[in-house]
C-alpha cells in the first residue's frame, strides 16, 4: 500500500520578471527529465543543474523535488481542463446513451495521451497521492464535461441521487482513465476504456 503525502499548497507566482523567469527556468529544466521518462531524477540538484542555477536558488521557490513535480502536474491538468472546455464548446447533442459515453470517453482518453507529459505526471501523482487527492472534484472540468454530455444524452437522476451518481461517474472515469495510462500496452489500456464504457452504459441504464 502506497503511503500518501501532504499535498504541498501552491505557491503565488513572483511579481518580478526576473524571479518568474527563474522559476520558469527551473519548471523547463524539471519538464525536460518527464518527456524522456526520467520524472525519478528530478530533484532539486538535478534541475538546478540544469537550469544553470544554484541549489540555494530552487528553494526560494519550491520546497523540494515533489512540490516541483506537483506543479508541473498542476500545469499539465490544467490544461486538460482547457482542452475539455474547448471541447465541450462545440460538443454535438441529441447523442443516444452510448454515442454519449463513447464521445466521452473518447475525448478524455484522447486529450489525456495526447498530452506530452500528462501521462508520466499521472503515474508519479498516483504513486505520492492518495486516490481522493487524485479524483475531479465538483468544480472540475471533466465533472461539468460529463454532467453536459449526459444531460444531451437525456440522461437525468433524482434530485437526491444526483450528486452521488455525478461523483460516481466521476471517480470511475477519472480512476480507469488512471489505469489506462499506467498500462504500457495500448491493447490493454484500450481494454480498460472499452470496460470503462460497457461499465457505465449497464449503470446508466
């Protein structure tokens, strides 16, 4: 069993151009070890390095290697989010139940691989977190991404299940999608989605 830590509070950006380029610096140097898939040497010796800047100088900013990995993480969700919400722009509607979860998934699953660095933060945050820390909450994109889709489908609860059946919904997709990522054969993480969507489609029923 994964032991969780503290989640490190995000830290307000500098003012100074000098210092937000620094630290600018310091997230590149960081981003550069997770696109080739080395997201375990990134500590706060290694990125100094190779950002060209004392140690000393990392600390004014991060306290340490996860609290830099949790905001390249931050970063990289956040635009998650903004690729959904461009989605959900131009979202088509009158989708049957299926054609809904199929669409949902889809574009999730998509924008997710799609991202350069999403799925090597994904797995290192689903190592240091627990699944709750990990989990949309109910401000999140994807939740308003999936209550939109649903109710195109036509797909309504009662008032008093609503808000467990969104959460439901919710943590299934969030975790499985998860799963996917973890999984290095695209056979099997396609299995996973392909679960995931005859799951949903027997609950929503």
């Amino acid at each position: 069993m994964i032991t969780a830590i503290k989640r490190p509070e995000e830290k307000s950006e500098p003012t100074q151009a000098r210092a937000r380029a620094r630290r600018l610096a310091i997230l590149d140097a960081a981003n550069s070890f997770v696109l080739n898939g080395q997201t375990d040497k990134v500590t706060t010796t290694t990125v100094a390095r190779r950002a060209g800047i004392p140690v000393g100088s990392v600390y004014r900013y991060f306290d340490s290697r996860v609290d830099i990995l949790d905001q390249l993480y931050r970063e990289a969700y956040d635009e998650i989010e903004t690729g959904m919400a461009e989605v959900q722009s131009s979202m088509p509607t009158k989708m049957s139940v299926p054609e809904a979860i199929r669409y949902l998934l889809n574009t999730f699953t998509e924008l997710t691989r799609s991202h350069p660095s999403f799925r090597a933060l994904t797995k290192w945050a689903n190592q240091h977190y627990t699944l709750w820390e990990v989990t949309p909450g109910p401000g999140s994109s994807l939740t308003a991404f999936i209550e939109k889709t649903l109710a195109d489908a036509g797909v309504t609860f009662a008032p008093e299940r609503r808000a467990a059946a969104t959460k439901t919904i919710v943590t299934v997709v969030s975790v499985l999608v998860d799963q996917s990522l973890e999984e290095e054969d695209e056979c099997k993480a396609n299995a996973l989605i392909d679960e995931l969507g005859y799951l949903l489609n027997q609950y929503l029923q």
